[in-house]
C-alpha cells in the first residue's frame, strides 16, 4: 500500500498532467486537421502500380496446386538430395556466394537496411525492397528508442532487451529468408537465364516460387512486392510472434498491449529533404519536409499485419509525391538508428545536449513543438546496442495450407497517409505514461 507521504509527493505531477489534457486535446484536433489537408496534398498524383489480374489468378490456381501435391514443398529428403546431387560447379559456386553476402550483410540492422537500399538502386523494380529498406529503418529507430530518453525509463532494463530481441529477430530473421531471393534475381539478370530454381537451396518456401517465375517473365513488381510481403509475414509468424518465449515476456505485456492501444505502433516514411539544420557541433543536417506512414493497430494478428505491409506498399509506390519524397530522404540520408536522421530540430544523438527524461515528458506536455535547442535523445544504434548472434531457427516450410492465399489482392492506397502530427501526438502519449507511472509508482 502507498503511503501518505507518496500520495503527496504525486500529487504535483498529477495535477500538471490533469491541466495539461485540454491544451493536448485541442492540439490533436489540430493537428488531424492539417494531416489531413497535408494528406490530399500527396495523394495527389496517382502512380500505376501495374497491378496485373490474370497474373494474380493464375499464381492463386499454382499455389492451390502446391497444395494438393506435397512434393512441390521439398519435404522428402530424398528427392532434396537428388537435387543437389544435380547441381552444375557454377550453380554450387553461386549458392556459396549468396550464402556468404546474407551472412555478412546479416550482422546488424544497419547492414540489412543497407542492403535492401543497394538491392532497389541497382534494380527498382524490386519494389519490396525498397519497403523494406524504410521498414528496417523504422526497426533500428524503435531499437534506439529502447535506450533513449522517455523510454528507457518506461521499461525495466529486462523488459528492454527482450524487446529489443524481438525487434532484432523480426529483422534478422525476414532478411535470413528474404535476401537470398533478391540476390538470386541480381545473379539471373546478371547471367542472363533464370535460377530461381535454386530457391529451394536456401529453404525459400514453396509458396515463392510461383512469384519469383512470373516476375521473372513479366515484372509484376506489385505482384512480387505482395507475395514476399505475404511470405514474410508468415515466416515470423511461428517463429518470433508465436513463440512462447516472445509470447511470455512481451507479447502478452499490459505495457505491449497499452502501446499498442493507444495508437503508437507506428511506421513513418520521412519524406524528401529540405534546407539543412545546424545541430549543436554546427555541422549540417538534412530536414525531413512531412512524415508519411500508417499505424499497425494489433501486432499479433497475422492478416492484419499483412494487409497493413500491402497498405505501406500501396502508399509507397501508388503515389508520386510520396515515392519521390521518400526516395530523396533514403538516398541521401545515411540510416545509423537515431530519429535525428529525419527530425533533427527535435531529436538528437548527442546525450549531453538532450534534456533529461523529466525535462523531456514536461515539455512534450507543454506545447505541440519544442522549443529551440530543446531536444530528445535519440542515440545511434551503435552506441547503444552490440550485434546479437541468434540461435539457429528450425527449418521448415509455413506454406501447408490455401489460408494464406486469399491475401493475393491488388494494394489498396490508403487515403489519410501525412503522419507528422500523429507522430508528434504519439511522443505526448508517451511522455504521459511516463508522467502516469512517475507520479504513482516513484522510485
């Protein structure tokens, strides 16, 4: 039971935060109002997806094939073994290549969302890796967050590691799958004639091969972008989302859950790049112009998650102000983890600058923007957490059942995509749980 002396002690805290709801309410209502006309704005000029019906039907009819004849899964190990046995010296020599390329550019978030960017340059029509170049940018942003300011002091120090487990598995774990298939398109170009043969070399699942033919004769990069989206949903699904250990220690957190609750489970594209910011060394930096992205309401559900992958796609690719905003911003601004990348007139990497975490979530209360030279902490990714090596994961293949093919649908462009006040609002959400859980549980 709190004694007398702590309920007093709270009782500041409580009455600042008590004062400081209707200023924040008016301030959201504001702020959906000009994400909204900022929105109209981008959504402006529509880009062809070239999504392409037929194509579509007629992997669905393949993949229904799939599973009715199990062979095409490659479950009987003998049948495995016959293929390698078939194996020419260059397709052993490329398999060990691409081996070797995953495992390197697998060391950190920093090197896979490096790798995704190089892949999109030398080849734009894959799509999909450029949004998973700007998903994993998101991923090594969540992962400093971990350790910055008003995070760090909303979760104990365990609490913090597994999420960041979480976070570090999800990435390595859909890049481990994802990768290899990428590079093998990069070699069939290169050669000249299809490998995707090969796919099975590198336990791709069964439900890819279909894709990976079709675009290798026709290009559906909506089509492909769909399929590994799908894919990769369902390879973290039994591996990270469903396992126990992920289930016990964050999943099923009420703190999990709550930010998941309010709204806060966010993917931002920043977008283009404006006149440079002096940060306190007085060295340059670039200014993002808008925040686009979209909210994942329930992490945990499966078709929700892959559907929300099909709306970033559609965001991403189905408009031209946001592709081309989005493509100056990762172009030409080196991902290291902090939110200092994008937003630099509010966050910072340097700690000794930033204000303390009081400071942070009374300002945050205060007032919408803050003000100059008043910054949050946002570390790299390098000064705040090491590379993590990962156990082995079981091989297997999700695809044994038709549940997952009704998700082969053409995007949907969302409409209500400018997320620069909604990503503002989600920091003042934070910093009143902070002052929430300060006020009644001090240290």
């Amino acid at each position: 039971m709190r004694d007398s002396h702590e309920d007093h002690s709270a009782m500041p805290e409580i009455v600042r935060l008590t004062a400081s709801l209707p200023k924040a309410a008016v301030e959201m209502i504001k702020g959906r109002i000009a994400s909204w006309k900022a929105s109209q704005l981008l959504i402006k000029q529509r880009r062809n997806m070239e999504w392409k019906s037929p194509a579509a039907h007629h992997i669905r009819e393949q993949l229904e094939r799939i599973i009715q004849d199990r062979i095409f899964l490659r479950d009987i190990p003998l049948y495995r073994d016959q293929l390698k046995s078939r194996r020419t010296e260059q397709e052993k020599g490329i398999i060990q290549e691409i081996e070797a390329r995953t495992a390197k550019s697998n060391r950190s978030n920093i090197t896979r969302t490096r790798a995704y960017l190089n892949c999109y340059k030398q080849f734009p029509e894959l799509h999909w890796s450029f949004l998973a170049h700007m998903v994993s940018r998101n991923a090594g942003w969540s992962m400093s967050d971990l350790k910055g300011g008003l995070m760090s002091d909303l979760m104990e120090q365990p609490m913090r590691e597994d999420m960041y487990r979480l976070l570090e598995r999800c990435n390595a774990l859909i890049f481990q799958d994802a990768y290899p298939q990428l590079l093998l398109y990069m070699y069939s170009r290169t050669l000249g004639k299809s490998l995707f043969h090969l796919l099975s070399e590198f336990h791709v699942s069964a439900f890819m091969h279909p894709f990976w033919e079709r675009f290798w004769l026709e290009r559906d990069s909506a089509l492909l972008a769909t399929g590994l989206i799908i894919n990769e949903q369902q390879y973290i699904e039994g591996r990270v989302v469903q396992h126990h250990y992920f289930q016990k220690q964050i999943l099923r957190k009420p703190s999990f859950l709550l930010h998941s609750k309010f709204q806060m489970n966010q993917i931002i594209f920043p977008l283009t790049i404006e006149h440079p910011v002096q940060d306190s060394n007085q060295s340059s930096l670039p200014q993002a112009t808008g925040i686009c992205g979209l909210i994942l309401e329930d992490f945990t559900d499966i078709h929700e998650r892959i559907e929300f992958g099909k709306s970033l796609y559609a965001m991403l690719f189905g408009y031209q102000n946001v592709l081309s905003g989005v493509q100056a911003f990762a172009f030409t601004v080196k991902h290291q983890g902090s939110r200092q990348e994008y937003w630099p007139a509010l966050f910072t990497a340097d700690k000794q600058t930033a204000l303390n975490s009081p400071q942070e979530s009374s300002e945050l209360l205060k007032q919408e923007w803050l003000p100059e030279g008043k910054n949050l902490y946002s570390p790299l990714l390098k000064d705040v957490w090491q590379d993590m090596p990962y156990e082995p994961i079981q091989q297997y293949d999700w695809f044994t059942n038709a549940n997952a093919i009704v998700h082969i649908t053409r995007p949907r462009r969302p409409l209500f995509i400018e997320m620069t006040h909604a990503h503002r609002l989600a920091l003042q959400k934070t910093a009143m749980i902070h002052d929430v859980q300060k006020a009644y549980f001090p240290e």
